[in-house]
C-alpha cells in the first residue's frame, strides 16, 4: 500500500492499518530502582569493548556502566567496595611476589 492509499484510508476510518498481531516482548528492568535514561556518545571502538566486556560478564551494556560509574563514584568519597575475588588476587600477590 502507498503512503498516499495509508493516509486515505486512516481519514476514513481504516481500522485495518494497525496490526492485530503478537506483543512485543520488552525488556524486563534489572532492579526495582526507578533510574533516569541518559544519552552517552561512545566512539564505535570504546563501545565494543565495552559491549564485549559487559558479554563476558553475562550482563547488559549499560548494566556494566551502571557499576563502572557507581564504582567511580564510590572512589571519589573513599566508600569504594571491592569484589572478593579481587582481593583475593591482591593478598596472592602479595604473598608471592614476582621476581623484577
């Protein structure tokens, strides 16, 4: 159907111009937090690694941001928090020193 055949039929009452078909399927919120959607411009590379990043972890793109920058944030007023597996990796080294 053209564009001008679409228009002609919505001012006539066309009610067939709307689909009665499955519903979508929306992505289901990671926490119930009410958040505020920004827009952040990525150069193409920095949004790869990130993205494969956030893949290897088994979470979404900006789920993984969330925490980067909540981390951030947390250095900044010195209430950082650390993953146990990386401190378990700090006390290793420190118990085994590389030879230099």
């Amino acid at each position: 159907m053209s564009r001008h055949d679409a228009i002609k039929r919505f001012h006539e009452g066309g009610d067939d111009l709307v689909s009665d078909g499955q519903a979508a399927e929306l992505p289901v919120p990671d926490t119930d937090v009410p958040m505020v959607s920004r827009s952040v411009r990525l150069p193409v590379e920095t949004y790869e690694r990130v993205r494969e990043a956030a893949e290897a972890r088994g979470i979404g793109v900006t789920t993984l941001m969330r925490q980067w920058i909540e981390a951030g944030l947390a250095d900044l007023d010195d209430s950082a928090t650390v993953s146990l597996a990386d401190v378990r990796r700090a006390i290793a080294a420190l118990a085994h020193p590389t030879a230099a």
